[in-house]
C-alpha cells in the first residue's frame, strides 16, 4: 500500500476540522451547557446529539467483532460511499475501478464528485479474477470497488481474488458487505488488521431491518477512519437514529431469526420459480434477493406493476437482459407474487 498522506487528498490531509462545542471540554464531567446556543427546554431533543456516536458504536463494536476506533458511522452507506470520493480522489484527475454490473451508488458518487469510473465485466459466472482488475488501474486509480455480496447479481465474489486484489494494488480497496448477514462466508471486516488498505461496508438497511433510519458503517484502520471523522458534517447521525439503532442492537437475536427466516423462504421461492414457465434461469445468491432470468422481463415487470407487486427490472443492466431482481418479502408477499406469476399464461 501506497502511504495514507500520498493517497489522500493534500487539502484533506491538511484540513482543521470542524470543532464542536461539546468535543472541547472533553475528559470533564459537565451538568451545566451553556456552550452551544441551545434552547434549554424541548428536552430530549435540544441537545445536540453526540457526533461520534459512542454508545451505538459500542453496541455495533461487540456484535460486529470490530475495535471503536475501527467504526465510522454515516447517514446510510451512500454516505460512507460519498466520503472516500471526496478523502482520496482529486475531481477530474483521480479514477476509481469497480466491478460491472454492482451497485448504482459508486458510479453516482463518482459522477457527482467528477471522477472517472472505470467498470470491469464480471464473467458469465458474475466472477472476476485479480489480473482483470488490477490491469484497468493506473497510477491515478485511487480506489477499487468489489461488492460481495454482490448487488444485483446475488453472488458472493471469489475470496481469491479479492484477497490477490487487497494484497496487490496500492491504494484503497472498498469491499461493500451490506448483505454479509444472508451469507455463510466468514465477514472481511474481521481481517482489517491483515489489510491495512480495506475498507469494509455494513447497512442497517437490510438483514437489520431498518432501512428508514439512515445508518451505514464503514469499518477501517484507525488513520482512514480519523479520515472519514474529519470530512463528515459534525452531526451527521441524528439523535432518533441513534436511539432506534440503539434499541435494534440490543436485539440482535431478533435479526438471526429474520435471517432464518429469510433464507427458508429464499429457497422456498426460488424452487417455485424453476416450476413456473415465464423462468429461463435463476441465478446462485448469498443475499436476500436472487436475480431470475425470464422470457420477456419488461412485459412481466409491467404485468406485476399491474397487480401492485413491485419488482426490480434489471434487464437495461450489462449480463442481465431480461432479468428481475426479487427480493425475498414475507410469507404471504412471498405467495402473491408466486399467485400472480402462475396465473400468467
Ligand atoms: C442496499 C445496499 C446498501 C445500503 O445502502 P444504505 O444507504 O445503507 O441504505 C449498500 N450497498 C449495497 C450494495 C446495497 O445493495
């Protein structure tokens, strides 16, 4: 790996951070806040909330196996997908590598922050090896994005190669888990202290069900992440975020039932789809949803739009003409779906 500071952006590296009142007179126990222009009454919620996030991240640091200082918490992941663009890359010089197809967020913060994004084609297996790559960087590649599971294929990425990826290329590595907990592979954010490079993703949004509250993690050396705290708006995590995802994490037996739950069904309808006669092909998934390769993918998209069912088209996506992407719902969201595409003809 190339250095932290040559990787990082000068004016970042040299940045003063914003310093909120209540970070000042730190180490010191405090009943009386006159700091902070608040208004006295409307309690809970005229206190600035904390900006680190302490107690959601301790909670988060026992069940994820990762040290406080290895956490940063962001206003969902696009928020820890935003901040490396604008940590590590210089608008209209810097470029980034990402497998192709993967999750829409990378190419979007890279558009917006102007920098090129360079996609790689996955294999027809939604494979990739290291060589391909680590051949589409250059000496201004300053990131590489894998997403494993990958979103909207539905496959865990190769372990080989992403290690072989994680060893050989110099700059940041982004390995997006946000699916990790419908998979049996062990975690990467639980080899940070092998791959001083990596940053690892995690989401409240799925396995956690908590989609609407906003919160995404990114697990990486203590120096990335100090990165990360610098840029950030100071409050980036709101005090109802933090005491919803206080609660959830209190309950994580609650998320292993959903996930068993989740994966019963996943088999349960994706055995129905190989019956159904609209089906070409289903693909192997580790994630909560699993892509279908059907006979017409926009006539069937419509069809259900119709009997307001709600399903991903990705047929526009690069190695996924005429595929939907479904998610797998509950029992009964589960058996409409499977109703409304039997009585298809
Ligand atoms: C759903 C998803 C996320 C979650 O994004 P949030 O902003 O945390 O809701 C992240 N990465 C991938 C690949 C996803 O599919």
């Amino acid at each position: 790996m190339k250095k932290l500071q040559e990787l990082c952006r000068e004016n970042i590296w040299n940045l003063a951070p914003y310093s909120s009142a209540r970070n000042e007179y730190n180490g010191h126990v405090a009943h009386v806040f006159l700091d902070a222009n608040e208004n006295p009454y409307n309690a809970p919620f005229n206190r600035y909330p904390d900006p680190l996030q302490e107690e959601v991240k301790t909670l988060l640091s026992k069940i994820k196996r990762v040290p406080i200082a290895n956490i940063f918490l962001g206003n969902g992941s696009d928020e820890a997908i935003d901040l490396p663009y604008r940590i590590f890359c210089r608008p209209g010089i810097d470029n980034v590598v990402a497998i192709e197809p993967t999750y829409g967020m990378y190419k979007v913060c890279a558009d917006v922050n102007d920098i090129e994004y360079r996609p790689v084609l996955l294999d027809e297996n939604f494979q990739i090896t290291s060589e391909k790559l680590l051949s589409a960087c250059d000496q201004n590649t300053k990131i590489i994005w894998i997403c494993s599971p990958n979103n909207p294929t539905g496959n865990l990425i190769n372990r080989n190669a992403i290690e072989e990826v994680l060893n050989k290329f110099e700059g940041i590595v982004i390995i997006d888990e946000a699916y990790s907990d419908f998979s049996s592979e062990k975690p990467l954010r639980e080899e940070l202290a092998k791959h001083p490079n990596m940053i690892v993703l995690n989401t409240m949004s799925k396995a956690w069900g908590c989609a609407a509250i906003r919160l995404g993690m990114a697990f990486a050396s203590q120096e990335i992440i100090s990165l990360f705290n610098k840029v950030k708006y100071p409050y980036n995590i709101n005090l109802l975020t933090q005491k919803q995802a206080i609660e959830s994490l209190k309950d994580p037996v609650a998320v292993e039932k959903w996930v068993k739950i989740l994966l019963l069904e996943r088999s349960r309808v994706m055995n129905a789809f190989k019956d159904l006669t609209i089906t070409e092909k289903i693909y192997p998934t580790d994630s909560n949803f699993f892509l279908v390769k059907v006979t017409d993918a926009q006539a069937i998209y419509d069809y259900l739009v119709e009997k307001g069912i709600i399903v991903r088209n990705r047929t526009r996506v690069q190695l996924c003409g005429n595929c939907l992407r479904i998610t797998i719902g509950s029992k009964s969201e589960n058996q409409e779906l499977l109703a409304a595409l039997r009585d298809l003809k």
